[in-house]
C-alpha cells in the first residue's frame, strides 16, 4: 500500500503550488508518486469540473453535491486505488475534506448526510494526511483577485468564512491526520515544513528512502 497525501484550504491558500513542490521533491528521492486534482484527474472529471465552475450555472447545493461526489468516485476507482495498490504516494489537489467544508460547512447541508454519501463515493477511502493550509477568507480573497472569478470564488465572505471554520474543526476532530499550517508564511518555509512532515511519515511506512537503485547494474548496462 502507497501513501495517500490530500492537500486542502480556502480559495487563494496555495495549495496547488506546496502540492507540486512536494510532487518534485518526492521525484527527486525516487520516490514512485502521482498527482491529480479534484474536481478533476479523469475525463468524466474534468467534464464535471467544467459544469461545476461555470458562472453561469447555479446547481441546487444537493445537485452540486453529488456531481462533486460522481468526480470523486470515479477519480477513486480508475487512479486513486490503483496507484495505492501498486505502492505509490498520491498527491491529491482537494478531496472529501472539501467536500465537508464547502458543501455542508458552506453550503449548510447536513454533515453527517454529506459524510455518509461521500463515503458511498469513496468506498469509505480516506487519506492518510489531510494537508491543510490555512488562512482568513479575506486574504485568501484578496490574494486571488475578483478578476475571472469562478462560481466559488464569487460566493459571499460569510461563505468562505464558514469553510475555513468548517475545515478547522474538521482538522480538530481528527488530529492524527491533519497537518494545520499557517499558509501566510513564505513558500519556501511552508514547503519544508511540509517536507519535514510527509518524510516521517514515509520513513515510518517504509517507504523512505526509496530503494536504492542498483549502481552495478546500471553501470554494467552502460558499458555495453
Ligand atoms: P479550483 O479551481 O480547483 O479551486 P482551488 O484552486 O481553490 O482548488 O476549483 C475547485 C472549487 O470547487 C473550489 O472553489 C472548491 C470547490 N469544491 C467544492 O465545493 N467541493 C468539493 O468537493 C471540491 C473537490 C471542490
């Protein structure tokens, strides 16, 4: 079994760009890992990603709900699982967790429901690290700017606000598996702190430092 590494936060946290340091360094270590996003990472997907952000559309919170939740199942039957199965670390941009903060912290469906059908999605798959930086709504905002603004972007403080709030206690009630950061401080010292976290983690499943590449072998191959 690989290790499964969700990272998440409000609009404007920087998550997509921490994931992608944590993609390269992982790289680097030769250490077998993929990255994918929600919604998203699959061809029904990315369709559904489409729908979801148009600004022109506005779902029912129930209707949004299960096309987040139809991306997600299919994202976890056709890569997520098979990359697990085969040993690798999946980086993954979003997941249930936003699914939690934006649709019932934001949305205010009811948690428990929006729980019980995501785990129907997920076949109850839950990452081993939930990544999540965290900042105030205002200047995660601020730092996105209106311009091009998606459907969710556009959403009201008061909205943002209840995800951040819902994604904090979420983090609350489940300590073990969440790493709260602060993602106000600079990049470079996020990613190291993140870095720092995720290698003990690889360290304890065995599954850092990578195994070593045979030298001789590789050398031998050369010289013919
Ligand atoms: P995206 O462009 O990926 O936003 P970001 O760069 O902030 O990750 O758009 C995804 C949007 O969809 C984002 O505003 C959060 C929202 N979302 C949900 O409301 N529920 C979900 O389950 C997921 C995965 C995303």
């Amino acid at each position: 079994m690989g290790l499964f590494i969700a990272f998440e936060g409000p609009e404007g946290s920087g998550k997509t760009t921490q994931l992608r340091r944590l993609y390269r360094r992982l790289r680097r270590a030769g250490v077998p890992v993929v990255r994918t996003r929600e919604p998203g990472g699959t061809r029904l997907g990315e369709r559904l990603r489409a729908l979801l952000k148009r600004a022109d559309q506005n779902p029912a919170p129930e209707a949004e709900l299960f096309l987040f939740l139809a991306a997600r199942a299919q994202l976890v039957s056709t890569v997520i699982r098979p990359a697990l199965a085969a040993g690798q670390v999946v980086l993954c941009d979003r997941y249930s967790p936003s699914t939690l903060a934006y649709q019932a912290y934001g949305r205010g469906l009811p948690l428990d429901q929006v729980a019980d059908a995501d785990r129907l999605a997920t076949g109850g798959l839950w990452p081993d690290l939930v990544v999540l930086l965290d900042l105030p709504a205002e200047a995660g905002l601020a730092r996105r700017g209106r311009a091009g603004a998606d459907r969710f972007e556009a959403e009201e403080l008061e909205f943002h606000r209840r995800v951040r709030a819902g994604y904090l206690e979420l983090a609350r009630s489940d300590p073990e598996r969440w790493l709260v950061l602060d993602a106000q401080v600079p990049p470079g010292v996020l990613a190291r702190q993140v870095w720092a976290h995720v290698r003990d983690l690889l360290v304890r499943r065995g599954l850092f430092p990578a195994k070593p590449v045979n030298l001789g072998r590789l050398l031998h191959r050369g010289n013919h």
